[in-house]
C-alpha cells in the first residue's frame, strides 16, 4: 500500500506543480512505484481538468476572457513540461534537416527559432479550442480530453521503445495488468462522464498515438520523454478538434 502512496505522490510530483513532499527514506526507484506512477497518470489529468473547471466556475461572469485565462491556468498547473517537450521535438527534427544529431539537439538546453514558433502554434491552437469548450459548457468532455490523453501516453509507454533512462524504467515498471486494469478504470470513467461515443473518441486516440508516435520515430530515429509530451498536446488539440467539430 506505501509504494500505491509512493507512486500517486511522485506522478503529481513530476507531472504537476501541486506541491508534494516525500521522506528522506522514500524509495523512489522501485519497480513498484513506477509502476504505480504511470497507473496514475491519467488521474493527474482528472484532477488537473477538475481544477481548471473550478477555476473557470469563479470567472464565469467573463465567459470569454474567464475561459482564456482558465486554459492558460492549466498549462500552469502542468507546469508547462509537455509544452517544453514540442518545442524540443520540432527543434530536433529541423536540426536533423540540417544534418545534425537530433538527439544531441533535443538534449541541449538551448533552442532555435523554429521550436519557439511551432510551439506558439501549439499553444495558441490549445487555448483557442479550450477556450471554446469550457464557454460552451461541454466540462465534462474537457474533463475526459484531459484523461484520454494521459491513457494514449501509457499506451505509448506500453507498445514502444524508448531512448531515456527514466522512461525505459516506466516501461519495464509497467505490467500488462496495470495497463489492462487502467484501460478498464479510466474507460469506465469516460464512460461516466459523458457516453459511449467516447470511447469510440478513446479508440481513435490510440490509432492517432501510433501515428504520432511512428512519424516522430521516423522523423527522429528514436522517441524519447519529449516524444511522449509531443503525443500528449498533439492529442490534446485533435481531441478537443474532434468534439467541438462533432459536438457543438
């Protein structure tokens, strides 16, 4: 049960900027509590979301602005990592043009122009198609946006090979039960949350994964942690794309 504890603190550690503290003694690396940890990353994104909606319920008499700013707030609450990661990637995968090493480049703490610009893209894109859910009201759609796109990074860990140290220990962490079980338990979710039709929108998630995931293979030559940030806002964007095309 400790190393359940363990593993749903260090995912909001890592993935957030609640603040979370741990023990000197508290074994981190273990098998256990990694595992745990990608279990619990869709949650992250429940929790995220829901915070975002409350956030967003205070700024309701400025429907528009109220909405921008709640969007933004939930870059904040992730700490901006995933945002981080698509810079990175589209800064890689330029420089590979060029001739470089793409790894050496996504490893570098500088960046070029054309990572800013795509990642300004990226941004405004998600603030916009965020923006325009939470003033149409659909929160609970938003809410499993957020879920289905952490689930995609757990498929994502499960089915591919990864060139980074801590995610190569999340995928040898992560059993085929916890990822069966956590497909199950956050399906269920969605399911509460809105209807079946999405988890027809969670099955084209994953095919978007390994779309996403094989172009950066291909782009790259290898897929890393940046990889995984790059999947999770592309979903993100396409998935709220998705409802508000089909929904609104």
């Amino acid at each position: 049960m400790n190393n359940l504890f363990l593993g749903l603190k260090f995912v909001f550690s890592y993935f957030s900027i609640l603040p979370v503290s741990f023990k000197k003694e508290d074994d981190l690396s273990k098998k256990e509590v990694l595992n745990y940890t990608l279990f619990f990353l869709p949650f992250v994104g429940f929790v995220l979301g829901l915070l975002t909606l409350i956030i967003y319920s205070f700024l309701d008499s400025i429907p528009f602005l109220g909405a921008i700013i709640a969007s933004c707030i939930y870059f904040v609450l992730y700490g901006f990592i995933h945002t981080e990661a698509v810079l990175d990637v589209f800064d890689a995968i330029y420089a590979k043009h060029s001739g470089k090493d793409a790894y050496k480049i996504i490893k570098e703490p500088t960046v070029g122009a054309i990572g800013v610009l795509y990642s300004l893209v990226f941004v405004i894109l998600k603030i916009s198609l965020f923006s325009y859910l939470l003033m149409n009201e659909h929160f609970l759609e938003f809410l499993s946006i957020l879920v289905i796109s952490r689930i995609s990074i757990q498929f994502s860990v499960y089915f591919f090979t990864f060139r980074s140290s801590f995610v190569s220990l999340l995928c040898d962490s992560f059993t085929q039960k916890s990822f069966l079980v956590s497909i199950v338990l956050y399906s269920l979710l969605i399911l509460f949350l809105t209807d079946f039709s999405f988890l027809l929108i969670l099955f084209f998630a994953f095919l978007f994964t390994l779309l996403i995931a094989n172009f950066l293979k291909k782009a790259l030559g290898f897929l890393n942690g940046d990889a995984l940030g790059f999947i999770l806002e592309s979903l993100e964007i396409i998935l709220a794309f998705v409802v508000s095309f089909l929904w609104l």
